[in-house]
C-alpha cells in the first residue's frame, strides 16, 4: 500500500496560510489573535472554513450535552487546532486526537504560534479509520 499525504493540497494552503500570519504577526501574541488573523487569512485566500464549530459527541449513539470546539474545520473535513505556547505537549497533541477520533475526521493539523523562531506544526491522520475501505 503506498504512503500517501492525506488533503495534501488542503492541507499545504491551510498551512501556508499559517506560516503567513506567523510571517506577519511572529511570536507572543495570544492564541485569540492568531486565531483572528487566521480566519481573515483563510478567507483572503479562499479556504472554506468554520471557526469555533460545536462537534457533536456521543456515548453507545446517545448523543451526549457535551461537544468538542476546535479552533477551525477547513473544507468541513480538516480540523486546525492552534496554539500560543512556547511548546507543545502531549495534551495539546491529545486534544486534537481525540477531535479526530469522536468526529471520524481524518486529518488534524496542530499549529503553533508561539514557537519562536517559527511556527511549529504537526499532522495527525485519524489511525481509527481503515484507509483499505476507501480504496477502490
């Protein structure tokens, strides 16, 4: 099976507009600034995206009065999770993981903006989702 980049255009506009903002802005502002200049970055070129969405969650298909927030989902089918902090932790990487695995996305983009001296970013493909079902 080859080892393919999953949204690989998606996900190279979503991050080019990541590094733009981080060009423009650098490090040291709150993770709410960065995430304002993101949504006016990924309209001014055109990604489709919705900022803040309330994901519904559920326990045995009881849908549950708890609900994930990432900071965006890009072409409704990436989530884009930011942060502001010097580094990243495992909670930070958890959090987007577990965005992944309660919504069957398959794709997370980590971004952060406080990384100094460039934006830190990581991908996490959604391991729950067998890839040899969608290949015809």
């Amino acid at each position: 099976m080859e080892n393919k980049i999953i949204y690989k255009e998606e996900s190279y506009k979503i991050i080019g507009a990541c590094f733009e903002v981080y060009r423009e802005k650098g490090n040291g502002f709150l993770e709410a600034v960065y995430q304002e200049c993101l949504a006016i970055e990924f309209s001014d070129q055109g990604i489709p995206f919705v900022e803040k969405p309330k994901l519904a969650l559920s326990y045995k298909a009881k849908a549950l009065k708890q609900y994930y927030e990432p900071d965006f989902v890009c072409y409704d089918r990436i989530i884009v999770e930011i942060k502001a902090v010097k580094i990243l932790a495992d909670e930070h990487r958890a959090q987007t993981i577990n965005y992944l695995k309660s919504t069957g996305f398959e794709l997370g983009l980590l971004l952060n903006f406080g990384h100094y001296p460039k934006l830190e970013q990581e991908r996490f493909p959604n391991q729950n989702i067998s890839r040899l079902s969608r290949i015809s």
